[in-house]
C-alpha cells in the first residue's frame, strides 16, 4: 500500500508539472514577448529561516512569499485565513480571528494551535508557545495596511533559527517607509453588519530618515450574525528607521485593542461515520452569542465573583515596542540585533456545544418570551470564559557574523547568535454549563433549577476553573556556517534550546473556591540540541536543487499542566520533528516551479485537561509539495498541491490498535489555485482552496468530507487616486468540517459566504 502512495504521489507530482509545462508553451506560442520570467520571485531575497537574507534560488529550504495585494485578493477573513493559500501549510481558520490550530507539510495537528509552527511579526516571535490554551499568536496578528508581505519556511532551518519551530515559521513583515505615500479606505459588509476604517503612510524625514504609520478601526456584528455588537476596536502600527553609513537603526511600536467573536464546534449528528446538521443549526452561521445572554459569573485568583459579558467574545490587547538595527563593522564582519516588549492580555469568551441536545418541553428564562413555554431542541452551552491575565514577553536575537573571501572566489560566513526570551502567562479558567435554546437566530436560555437564568452550574464536574502564573524562559545559543562556491552552497546550523519553566497552578475545589493546600509549584528545566544541514546547486540561472535534513523540538507549557509532577521530580516529555527534504526550483519563460519531496518524523505527547489523560504518539508523514505559478501579460495564476500519507507509528500502551491509523484530520490532497486578470482598469480574479477527506479522529470512526472554497474580488480604478473593491469569502457558502468532538456531538465548520465592498483613495 505504501508503495502504491508513494507511486501515486510520484504520478500526480509529475502530472501536474507536465500540465504546467503545456500550458506554458501553448501560451508562448501566442503571446511569447509578454510573458513574465520570475512569477514565484525565486531571486528575492528572504530573511526568515536564513542567518543572512538569500534569494529562494539560492536557498536550501522550501519558502515561499506572498505580497501585500496578493493577500488582499485572497479576501482572508483573519491571518490564519491568509496562511490557506499557502502551499505545504494545514490552517484551520475557522475560529474567528484567533484561536486558530495550524501545521505545516506531515507535521500532526494534534492539540489546538500552533505547536509546531512559530508566528513572526518582523522576525520574533508573537507569543512564543503556539499552542497555549485559549490563546494563540494569531489572535494578536490583523491584516491591514501595515503589512508588507509574508514569508513561509517549512521545516528546514526553522528547526536552528528559531526556538519552538521544528515545523516551519511564519514572518509577517511589515512595511517601512521606504516608498513615499499611503492610503486612506473604508469598507462595509453588504450581507452582514460590520464597517471598518483602514489608512497607512509613510515618508521620509530626512535623506537617511523615513517613518511609517498605519492600522484600521472597525465596529460591527461580525460575518456570523448574533444581534450584538461583537467587532469593535483595531490598531496602529508604526516605525521609524534611521539609515547610518555602515547599517541602520530602526523603532517600531504596536497598539491593539482588538474585540471579534470566536466560534467554537457547534452540535451536530453522526451516523454511519457521516456527519450532518441539526435542524435550526447551521455550521456556517451560527456562533451563539445572543442578546439574550445574562452576565456570565466566574471566579477570578483572588476567590472574588466578577461578571462577564458574554457575546465579548475574544477581547485582545497589546502594547508593544522594537529595536531592530544592524551594523557592517568591516573586515567582513556584521552585528545585528532585533529586541521587543510585548505587553499582552485580553479574554477569551465562546459557547462550547457540550452534547447536541434533546427535543422536549421547556420554559424560556431569557429575552422578550420569558416563561413562556418552548418545545424543541435544547443543549448544554458551556461558556469558556478565560482571562488572559498576561501574556506578556520580552525577546532578544542578537548575530554576529564574519565573511571570509577564499580562493576561487568561494566564501564562508560563520554566524553566531544568542536568542533569549521570557514569556509569561497567566489565565483564569472558568466553564459554566446553561441550558439553551439549540438554534442559531438568537437563542435564548431556558429555565432550570438555579436562580441564575439558564445555569445548570460548573461545567465537567467543576474541572476546569483553573488560575495559571506560568514564565518560560529560554537561553538559545546557535551557530550557522556557510560555504558558497560558484553554482554550490551548502550551510549546516545547530542550536541548543534550554527552557526554564517556573510558577504555580491551581484547580479551585468545588469550582468555588482556590486554597493554598492544593497549590502545584513549577520548577524544571530542559534542553535540546537541534541541528539542520542542507545544500542547494544552480545547475543553471533557472534550474536548482536543493536538500536537507533537520532534528527540531517543541518544548510543551501550560497544556502539560496538571498532569505529570512539574517540580523537577519526574522526567517532561518534550516534542521532537525529524525531517529530510530535498527538491527542485525550475523556471521556464512564464512558468515557475518549487517541488519539494519530504518526509516529516515526528514524536509527541498531550495531557488533555478536561478528560485529565495522557497519550503518547509517533508520526511518519511522507509526500510531495508543488508551488507553482504563471505569468503572462495581464493573466497571472498560483497554484500548490501537497500530497501527504501520514501514519501512526507508535502510541502509548493500550492504545495500539492505532497504529497504521492515518492521523486526525489529516487530508492525503490540500491544494490551492489562484488565478487573475487585467483588463483595462478592472482586476478580477478567483482562488479555490480544497482539502480531500480526512477522518476527524484518530480510532478513524468520524469521517470530514473533502470540500473546496471558493473565494472572489473584483478591484476597479475609479479614477487616477481611487480604486473600489468587491471581495467575496465562500461564494458558493460550502460547509468545510475542521474538526469534530471524539464522540461526533459537536463539530466546527469555516464561515458561510460573505460579500465585503471598499473604497481606497491612493496617495
């Protein structure tokens, strides 16, 4: 069977380049003296994975870029959305915009967020785990002007040149300044409620002197319709760089005051491996949130009561400053440093469908119909109302490098870095358990035992008001050497990660009250020695190949809490990602190609909080990566295909029927196609991302049906300054399963169609 995969994966690979290479030559036998010669920009240069910036001709590692426009086409609905369309990359953007579980090519998604991944902004970290609960680092990335564009690594260096990121890294790079001018934009929902203000400039001071400034400020209902005022708030951004004689200095600061609903799985029915929807309950729409909601009261640290709106929905707020500055000291040598200070906190507020409910006789206890009576469908809605007290981090990366000229015109860069940061985090659980309406047009509570409205009372037994003050601190020294000679260069890079983790976790007893006796104290340390080698020769100016092998780790934090003793008694378990890679970069006249064959290893353990159990599971995931794009006058397409067959390896005991098991949610085809046209003052254009099946579990007993989703945008100059756009998200309003409940009562389905219009004046 595997090597039928494996011939298969070879076969659509080697189709699909075939088909690009047709359709290339058929264009250029009609329009030969228009077509572009680098549409995937393989000679720009990148910085993210590479201890000096390096064009993706010349790089060892599978990268790819996308621009500010091209994201903007794409009509992403949060920057998880965004990573969809890129290639290699598994985004489950269907959590609004945060809350987001994302992987890279073979690497398992198999707790939420992003364990694997690390999200950048300009090159350091957002939150520097990615996988906490309730908070992920997309909660703290927006879309907006400010944006510059965004570079991807997957696997490869990744595993040396950052800490937490054996997968890949993401690096949203923001703009600068370096081009006079801005922009000033307003856009509305046309078939939901929401109106946002978005403006950016920047210019320079002086001749070594430029600033840049930017954000957006939205308020509305959000995609999902509620009744309530769920989106309000925004950012700004800015910088201001210095150019010097031998280098530059450059500030940046960030503001967020950000509020959007979250949406978690909502209930649904199972039979036959198949899942489908409940009467009144439509995946795409509903959220839950409701004018009819009561105050939702929790517990905080200090065993007071405190109340909580609950259609908040996920509040963020973020205050941040960073000096990036880099210095040529001659004789070949450079010195650079990038620092933040991130200040981090919000709430993260949803209404979790705990079973899919029973039709019976009830009593309304909420809203306009209050004691009247109500005949249908109800279901336990248990609020996930958590503080993110702080999340607060301050991070360092300085390098210094040397360049040596050697014979033949061959050189050699040695870089070494030191990477320091410390990242605390403090949350507040708190799930309380209401009997509601299960409809998804403002759903009302209904009557119970309690005096509170709706309130049966603590959710899971009282499991889960929790108060965590956790810091993580990390010392990673590295070390990347560089050999480049003629068409040939070759680096190799290790890095030892050391983690210091200390603080206190508590359960409140009964869900009412925390005391000091039940207190666990935290006091460990690991490390980790990773390593990654790769090589990359340009047969000729259009035609590379490269490969590599890495060893990366992903060290666990508050998700290992409550489980295994974390004083420094037991042993931790720590996540490990083993990888080789290798491909072919090719262009040809309109075409460009990237293709990487990989194969991804990966060892893991989860503590799962709720059900308080551990499993233990190793990974083999081989397949084949294609990027590709065309460009030809005003006809422009991007393309990507990953084939991936993954497989459970190992698992802890008792758990081996597993093994041979595809891992959950992991699809064997998730592709992307993105074409567009000019014509005269009008763009236009489409992009289709599709997954193919996946079995939403690991005992494979629930099957997610593959799906496509569609996405369009219409851009028209209106006049020389003025441009007007219609974007539309899912256009043919396809339900697309992201994952579904062990036991198939409640699933979590992307955003039915929305269609959004702007208008931007240019300056």
């Amino acid at each position: 069977m595997e090597k039928t995969m494996k011939l298969n994966f070879t076969r659509m690979a080697a189709a699909v380049s075939l088909a690009m290479l047709q359709m290339n030559g058929a264009f250029a036998q009609q329009a030969p003296a228009t077509t572009g010669g680098d549409a995937l920009q393989m000679e720009r240069v990148v910085v993210t994975g590479s201890a000096a910036g390096t064009s993706k001709m010349k790089s060892s590692v599978s990268i790819s870029t996308m621009e500010h426009d091209a994201i903007m086409q794409a009509a992403p609905t949060s920057a998880a959305d965004v990573l969809r369309s890129i290639p290699g990359v598994r985004s489950e953007s269907s959590g609004g915009e945060g809350n987001a579980n994302m992987t890279v090519r073979g690497v398992p998604i198999s707790a939420g967020g992003a364990r694997y991944v690390q999200i950048q902004e300009d090159g350091l970290p957002v939150l520097q785990s990615g996988d906490f609960n309730f908070i992920t680092p997309d909660a703290y990335v927006r879309i907006d002007g400010t944006l510059s564009h965004l570079e991807v690594v997957r696997g490869g260096s990744a595993s040396t040149l950052a800490t937490n990121s054996p997968g890949g890294i993401i690096n949203f790079i923001s703009k600068t300044g370096a081009e006079k001018g801005g922009s000033v934009g307003v856009s509305t929902g046309l078939d939901y409620q929401s109106t946002r203000l978005d403006f950016d400039y920047g210019a320079p001071i002086s001749d070594k002197t430029r600033f840049f400034i930017g954000g957006f400020y939205r308020r509305g209902e959000g995609i999902r319709e509620s009744g309530v005022t769920s989106e309000r708030g925004g950012q700004i951004r800015g910088n201001m760089t210095h150019e010097l004689d031998n280098g530059f200095i450059r500030l940046s600061f960030k503001h967020l005051d950000d509020q959007t609903p979250t949406t978690l799985p909502v209930p649904v029915q199972v039979s036959n491996q198949r899942i489908s929807t409940i009467d009144g309950i439509d995946p795409r729409t509903v959220t839950f949130y409701s004018p009819y909601w009561v105050s939702d009261v929790a517990l905080d640290k200090n065993n007071n009561r405190v109340s909580h709106d609950v259609n908040d929905g996920l509040t963020v707020k973020s205050n941040t400053i960073g000096l990036e500055a880099q210095f040529n000291l001659g004789a070949g040598w450079t010195l650079s440093e990038n620092f933040r200070k991130s200040s981090n906190s919000g709430r993260f507020i949803g209404v979790f469908a705990a079973n899919n409910g029973k039709i019976g006789n009830y009593t309304v206890a909420s809203g306009p119909n209050t004691g009247k009576p109500y005949a249908g469908r109800a279901f336990s809605a248990v609020v996930f109302n958590t503080s993110i007290d702080d999340a607060g981090s301050a991070m360092s990366n300085t390098k210094l490098a040397k360049t040596f000229q050697l014979a033949d015109g061959a050189k050699l860069t040695a870089t070494g870095g030191l990477y320091t940061s410390i990242q605390n985090i403090g949350l507040t659980w708190n799930f309380n358990e209401y009997l509601m309406q299960a409809t998804g047009d403002k759903p009302a509570l209904l009557k119970t035992a309690s005096s509170t409205p709706g309130l049966v009372g603590p959710a899971f037994g009282g499991c889960c008001s929790r108060a965590i003050d956790m810091q993580y601190r990390f010392i990673s020294p590295y070390v990347n050497m560089g050999f480049e000679r003629g068409a040939f260069n070759v680096d190799a890079s290790v890095r030892q990660d050391r983690q210091k983790a200390s603080g206190t976790a508590n359960i409140a007893t009964g869900a009412v009250r925390y005391n000091p006796a039940t207190v666990q104290f935290v006091d460990y340390s690991l490390n980790h020695n990773s390593y990654s080698v790769g090589g990359n020769y340009k047969l000729t100016p259009a035609l590379a190949f490269f490969a590599r092998a890495s060893d990366g780790v992903a060290f666990n934090a508050d998700r290992i809490l409550f489980g295994t003793p974390l004083d420094g008694s037991a042993p931790i378990n720590i996540n490990t990602v083993e990888q080789i890679e290798g491909g072919v970069k090719w262009r040809s006249g309109a075409l460009s190609t990237f293709v990487t064959a990989f194969q991804a290893k990966t060892r893991e353990t989860n503590y799962e909080a709720t059900t308080q159990k551990t499993t233990a599971n190793s990974y083999d995931a081989k397949g084949v990566e294609l990027e590709a794009a065309y460009l030809i006058g005003a006809f422009k397409v991007n393309g990507g295909v990953t084939l991936t067959n993954a497989k459970i390896i190992a698992t802890a005991p008792g758990s081996e029927a597993l093994i041979g098991n595809t891992p959950r949610r992991q699809a064997k085809v998730v592709y992307q196609l993105a074409p567009t046209y000019a014509l005269g003052d009008a763009l236009f254009g489409v992009s289709v991302i599709g997954t193919g099946k996946a079995w939403a579990d690991d005992q494979h007993t629930i099957l997610m049906p593959a799906y496509q989703v569609v996405n369009g945008f219409l851009k028209y100059q209106v006049a020389a300054k003025t441009s007007m756009s219609l974007t539309v998200n899912n256009l043919f309003n396809k339900i697309g399963y992201t994952e579904v409940e062990g036991d198939g009562h409640a699933a979590r389905s992307i955003t039915g169609r929305s269609v959004k219009l702007g208008l931007t004046y240019s300056f």
